[in-house]
C-alpha cells in the first residue's frame, strides 16, 4: 500500500511510521508533503530516499498548488494520505479531487481540545491549565474542518503526575508513535482485504 506523509517541521511520527516494524514490507511512504521549502521531516525523508514536495496556495516555482498536488498523487497511486503534524487547514477542494482517504494525528483525546489554533504545544498547555488527569493521541478522517472528521481510535495516557505541558507533550508523543502505525497498519489490512 502506498501512502503520502504530510508535515510540517519535526517529523518524528514520519519516522516512527517509517521505522515502523508493523508497516515493513507492507506500507511504503511514496511522497513526504509540507508546507515548508525545508524542515527536519524533509532532511530525513531525503535520508531516506523519499520523494519530497512542497505545496503552497501559490503558483512558485518550487512549489505545487493543492489542485496540482491532488493530481499527482492521484496519478502515482496514493492509497492513503496521512497529515503527521501537518498544521495547515486542507482544503475542501482538495479533499474532494483526491481519490483517497486523508486520515491526521492530533495530540489530544478529540472532540476535546481541538480546532483552530489548537496545534503542538497549544494544546498540551491547554490541557495542563485544565488540570485533566488523562490525555493522548487522536487519529481522526480529515474534513473541511479544522480536527472535526470522524474519530479512528485514541490512545489514551495517565498524564496525573506530568509538571508541565512539556511533560504531557513526550507522554503523549509516545503514544503517537504507537497509536499511527497501528492505525495505518488497520488500512492496510482493509486494502488487502479489498485487492
Ligand atoms: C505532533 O504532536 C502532532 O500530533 C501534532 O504536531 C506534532 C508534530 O510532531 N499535530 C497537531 O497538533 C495537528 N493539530 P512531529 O512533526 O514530530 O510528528
């Protein structure tokens, strides 16, 4: 199965999905997307001999609009596009050009602390300040709207003794790094089910 991985900056699950023992042999990441020229996730994605583009709004030079980035991913047999810290809204006309589905991790246990603004440490702090004893990662379908599309599977983590939202941030990133690669594996198994 061949998927798209879209980040933003870090791309640490973009490495634990392509580190992943489950997905080995099975799921292979065809194209890493970003909103930035250059970031971590890309430097690693070329580490890795992974194709790399930039999207943009724009028509630039280096860059591929999103009715451009649909067609080709389209074109090269997409299965699955996944958004692994990916912070920019998609949009709606992108969703409905591609062929497949878009499925995203959001670092908070959904419908709670998610939507416009609500990103990376944004939300740990949110959720420090709200004195919640548990949260975890979210992997929901991408829609129009900011984190509101179908819920997938959460993982939830025992955040009572975290100090700071730094604290609840690495609870819950390890959990990321657990709960997307057994969700994209999930795909995979319905995609062989299907071919
Ligand atoms: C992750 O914690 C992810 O859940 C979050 O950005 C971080 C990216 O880390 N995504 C969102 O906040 C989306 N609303 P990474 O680049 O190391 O994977």
């Amino acid at each position: 199965m061949n998927i798209a991985v879209f980040v933003s900056g870090r791309g640490s699950n973009l490495r634990a999905i392509v580190n992943s023992g489950i997905l080995a042999g099975k799921v292979f990441v065809k194209v890493v997307v970003s909103d930035k020229i250059s970031c971590p996730a890309f430097e690693f994605a070329r580490s890795k001999n992974i194709d790399t583009l930039t999207v943009s709004g724009k028509n630039t030079p280096d860059t591929v609009t999103y009715d451009e980035l649909a067609a080709i991913l389209n074109e090269n047999g997409i299965h699955l596009v996944v958004l692994a810290g990916f912070l920019k809204l998609i949009p709606a006309e992108f969703i409905r050009k591609l062929n497949c589905k878009i499925i995203n991790i959001h670092p908070a246990l959904l419908p709670s602390y998610g939507g416009k603004g609500m990103y990376g440490m944004n939300v740990h702090n949110a959720v420090f300040s709200s004195g919640d004893k548990m949260s975890g990662p979210t992997v929901h379908y991408v829609n129009e709207q900011y984190d509101e599309g179908a819920i997938i599977a959460n993982l939830p983590v025992d955040i009572s003794n975290a100090k700071s939202p730094d604290e609840i941030a690495s609870l819950v990133l390890e959990k990321e790094h657990i709960l997307l690669p057994e969700v994209i594996y999930d795909f995979y198994l319905n995609w062989i089910d299907g071919n």
